[in-house]
C-alpha cells in the first residue's frame, strides 16, 4: 500500500524535471508553429491537439520516454500538422480530404431530416443551440449550421448569393 502514493523521491524529481522541461519545449514549439497549431478548425486539427496532449502525458509519466524523443514527437506531429494545412491551403484534394464541410441543419425555421440524419444531430440538440443563442423559437432561425468542429451556428438571417456566408454550406438551396 506504501507504493500507492509514494514510491521514491527520484520518480517525484523526474516528473518535476521533464515535466517542466517538456511543457516549456512545447510552448516554444507551438509559438514558433503558429496560431494554426492549436486551433479547432476542423476534426484533423483536434485529433492533432489530442496526440500532442498524450505524447506530453506519456513523457510526464512513462520512464522509458526519454525526454529527448518526447520533444521530437511534438515537433513530428506540429511539422506533419503544418504540412497538411500548407497542402490543404494550396491543393483543393487535399483540402477535401482532411476538412469536412459544414452542414445545414435547418433553414428558413424548417429542419433539415436528411441532413440532420446523416450528421446524427436531433432536433432537441438544435434547440438546444437556439436557447443557448437567446433564440426562442426555431420559426426565428434563419439557418442553424453543424460547423467541422462540431459546433452549432445559428443565423437569424441567411441572405443568398456568393457572398453569403451559407455558400459554401452543403445542403444550401441554391
């Protein structure tokens, strides 16, 4: 039972020392990345802040993670992350391939069944998202649109045209 909270105090130091030591060397990493890094654009970008989170925790705590590999890991995964988001920016297929695109839900204050059927969003989520937003009735929404991060945006106008904001929006009346 002695080993349950305590086992030494080399364990205790080593956790302070790479800890500390692995967190400055991912900030130091992310600020020189860029803003994009941690960003929650779309679900490859989130998968990315997740492994970054489990590599730092496997370093913090698994004793056979030299501290050395840890910081490569992180530089590995922000380099691949980068590499992606260059492509993405530059290449449409690529673009294609690691971004979903956002999905109307409802519009003009009616719901969308298809579309929410396929994005397995119900009708109490959307609502949900309106009393969030002040909104109180759905007649009030103009669209309601699942984001690639997940998230629930709510329009109470949605004007048509190019320069909408719902044109690239998939299940956009045209």
């Amino acid at each position: 039972m002695e080993q349950f909270f305590f086992s030494n105090w080399t364990s205790l130091v080593r956790t302070i020392v790479i800890g500390t030591l692995a967190y400055a060397s991912l900030i130091l990493l992310l600020r020189i990345s860029g803003k994009r890094t941690l960003s929650k654009m779309n679900a490859f970008d989130f998968v990315v802040t997740v492994a970054m989170g489990s590599v730092l925790a496997t370093v913090l705590l698994n004793k056979s993670v030299p501290l050395l590999d840890g910081i490569l890991a992180f530089g590995l995964l922000i380099g691949l992350q980068f590499a992606i988001t260059w492509l993405a920016v530059r290449y449409k297929a690529v673009s294609q391939l690691v971004k979903a695109e956002p999905t109307l839900l409802v519009y003009q204050g009616q719901y969308q069944h298809k579309a929410m059927r396929t994005e397995r969003v119900t009708e109490g989520e959307i609502l949900a998202g309106l009393r969030e937003r002040g909104i109180s009735s759905l007649t009030e929404a103009a669209a309601v649109v699942l984001e690639t991060d997940g998230t629930l945006n709510v329009l109470r106008q949605a004007p048509n045209g190019s320069q909408s904001a719902l044109a690239p929006v998939s299940g956009m009346p045209k």
